[in-house]
C-alpha cells in the first residue's frame, strides 16, 4: 500500500471534477486539469484514492446545502487519500498516512489536493479501502445518533426509514453490536426480498415496507419487541409521520435527511399524550463542536472485529465520472458509487 509514494510531482497538476455554477449534476460538473498551489510549511500533498458520491454532495453542487464552497468548487465531500509529501512545519500527519478531511466542502473528488495538515484526519491504514473512503459521514452520523439521544440498552428497539441509505445499514450494523433491536422501513420495490435478506444478514431484526406502518400487523410486532424509544429519520413526510406514532411515550425522533422533500407533520396527540421528542442531527456541525478521534476509534474497532462493513459500493474511475453521478441519482439504486482516482 505504501510503494511508489514519490512518483508523484511535489507540485503539479490534478484531475478534478469541478463546477462553476450550481445546478445538476450531470450538467455542471466536468472533468478538468487544476493546477497546484506549491506545498506550505504547515500543508501536506495528498494522492486521493476513493471518494464516494453521497447526497450532501449532490445537494451541495446543485447550491441548495447548508454550506456551499465558493465557486469554481471541487465536488466530494468524503474521501480517503495518502499523505505523499507534507511541509517543514507538520507534525501531525507523515508521509505514507492514510487521511480523510476534517471538514466538509474541501473537495475530494480530484487526484492530487494540497491541504492544510490541520484539515486532515488520520485513519489506520489497515481496514478495507472502501471502509475508510465512507467512514467519514455515515458510519459517524449513525453512532452519534445512536449514542446521544437516548440512552439504549440491549433488547431496546430503534425505528428507522430510509434503511438501505448508507445511515441505515451503518445504524443496523452498529446496533447489532450493541444488542438493540431495529426495525428498518424501506421502500417496495422489485427486488424487496433480496434487500431484506441482504440487510437481515447485516444485523436488522425486521425490514418492513412504508405501507406495513400504517397496518395492523405492526402491534403484533411490539408483543415480541419493546416500542422504540428512537426513531431515525432520512425521509421527511409521511413516513416521518409513522414512525412519530410507533415511538414509545418519551422517545426522541432524530431527523437527519429530508429526501422526500416533504416537511414532516407531528401528530399532535404524540406530543401531548406521549411526551415525544423531535431532533435534528447534522454530523458536519458535531464534527465541528467535537472533533473525530475517539468516535473514529470506535468505528475502526467495529470494522476490524467483522462487525461495520462498508455499504455496497461500485467503483468508477473518475473519468467515467457521468455513470457514476447518473446511478448515484436513480431511485432504488443498492449501491454507493463510489470514485477511484
């Protein structure tokens, strides 16, 4: 993993995937050749290796994120890269390390990228590549969701939508680990069967479609598992509105993304009657509050002991970067694509 670590130029020039005006994807985007700044005394050159396409990306390229980079921009907002030189003054990062960005907005889906060493976050170079390249965002918004709204024990139960999301399959993974059950809404489609299964082999204890909340067979289920005391929500809508009603008195609803585009409508009997919570969560602020270190730890024990893995990934290289936005953008789509530089 570490050979070949000066064939690259001190200086130079990167592949980039930049936009200059917001938009879609697929029309603002494009391929092209940046030039480097030269290398400063408290910065390090990084070699990117995969970065993957997620929603916040997609949002913050067509200008409706709660941050926007200034423009022209380099898209990606997650990646893992290797440290191939780095300047006179850093003493946090050396040369070989594997590093992923502290902040969002830096642009990750480019070749070669000059950082300040204090924008980067060391990882363990030996879990999977395709762990490392998506650790950053959902397997860090799924533990802290998990970790700091309720206090969860083993045989509690969370709900969540959006289960096959890259949030969803992190929080069934880790709460596996920690013995709570989860009850994981996903939408019908064709190959529903094969997505249950897939996600059962994961760690879920129920995946059940949008249309079984509002049925009956769902007090069946709560004679065999406590109510949830958490709800995770990545949809909005209708569906955030189900899940608010299968909360136990007390519980807390987490909403973390909005992809239905619907504003979410709170029973008023839940709140009156059941003392529910309802909170958002936005892992690039906590980040900021909080720092990486002991929540990546964490994470990288999970991975090592077998029990996170990535979520299904389809490598692209960056040059067919047009396939990779086009699936990234289809619904019902089990796979995160993810960039190869």
């Amino acid at each position: 993993r570490k050979k070949n670590l000066r064939l690259f130029p001190l200086a130079g020039e990167s592949t980039a995937l930049v936009y200059t005006t917001h938009g879609e994807p697929s029309q603002v985007i494009k391929l092209g050749t940046l030039q480097l700044p030269s290398l400063g005394d408290k910065s390090a050159l990084v070699k990117m290796l995969a970065a993957p396409i997620n929603p916040s990306d997609i949002n913050m390229i067509q200008g409706t994120y709660a941050i926007l980079p200034d423009l022209p921009a380099v898209g990606g907002n997650e990646g893992v890269g290797q440290v191939i030189e780095v300047g006179s003054k850093v003493k946090t990062v050396k040369v070989g390390d594997w590093v992923i960005p502290r902040d969002a907005g830096l642009g990750t889906w480019q070749t070669l990228v000059v950082l300040s060493a204090d924008d980067l976050v060391t990882l363990p170079s030996d879990i999977p590549l395709l762990s490392a390249a998506t650790l950053g965002v959902n397997p860090c918004t799924a533990l802290r969701m998990l970790s700091d709204f309720e206090e969860l024990k083993p045989g509690d139960t969370v709900i969540q939508n959006a289960a096959n999301s890259g949030v969803g399959q992190a929080v069934i993974q880790i709460a596996a680990a920690k013995g709570v059950h989860t009850i994981n809404v996903v939408r019908d489609r064709p190959d529903l069967s094969q997505l249950t299964d897939r996600l059962k082999v994961m760690g879920a204890t129920h995946v059940i479609k949008e249309e079984t909340l509002r049925r009956p067979e769902m007090k069946e289920l709560f004679k065999f598992y406590p109510r949830p005391k958490l709800a995770l929500n990545g949809v909005g809508g209708k569906s955030a509105t189900e899940l608010l009603r299968h909360l136990q008195s007390g519980g807390t609803m987490v909403t973390y993304g909005g992809m239905a585009k619907q504003p979410i409508t709170v029973p008023v009997s839940a709140l009156i009657f059941k003392d529910v919570k309802v909170r958002g969560f936005w892992v690039t602020q906590w980040k900021r509050n909080h720092g990486h270190s002991n929540m990546l730890d964490e994470l990288c024990t999970l991975i090592r002991a077998g029990k996170l893995s990535p979520p299904a990934c389809t490598e692209v290289s960056i040059k067919d970067f047009h396939k990779a936005l086009d699936n990234a953008m289809k619904p019902y789509i089990s796979t995160k694509q993810v960039l190869v530089m």
